[in-house]
C-alpha cells in the first residue's frame, strides 16, 4: 500500500524494485521451461508455462514503462501459441 507521504517518484522507485524481483523469478521460470523443451520434455506444457510467464511479464514491464521488455514479451509469445 502506498505511504500517504510517499512521492511520485518514490512510488515509482518502490513499483520498479517490486518488479525487478518478480522478473527475476520470470526469467528462472522461462529458463526452467526451455531446460524441459531442452531435455525433451512435454512441448505443450513447457510452451504454456513460457507463454503464461511471458504474458505476466510482458504486463508487469508495462506498469513500469519498460516497453523494449513490453516488445520482446510480444514477440517471444507467437511461437509459444503455435
């Protein structure tokens, strides 16, 4: 919740260190996905899970103006729904 007294710009310090640790945890669950594809793997399972992170992710990188990550979420998505 955010502190009556807090700036703009605090908000925004806390909002983007917020999501620098849950990205942290998006990347190890995408790297953890393609180790299953890697190692043989349930294809249909491992591509969920990476879509699901990457569209969390890529919502995540909007909330904090990051639209480079915003993109390559995006981009990254497609081949997942194929």
């Amino acid at each position: 919740m955010a502190d009556m007294d807090e700036t703009p710009g605090q908000f925004e310090a806390r909002l983007r260190a917020t999501f620098e640790e849950e990205a942290r945890a998006h990347v190890r669950a995408l790297a953890a996905a393609i180790g299953t594809l890697d190692a043989g793997g349930s294809g249909i399972g491992a591509a969920e899970d990476m879509l699901a992170t990457l569209h969390t992710l890529k919502g995540a990188a909007r909330a904090v103006d990051l639209t480079d990550l915003e993109l390559l979420c995006h981009m990254m998505e497609r081949p997942c729904m194929a």
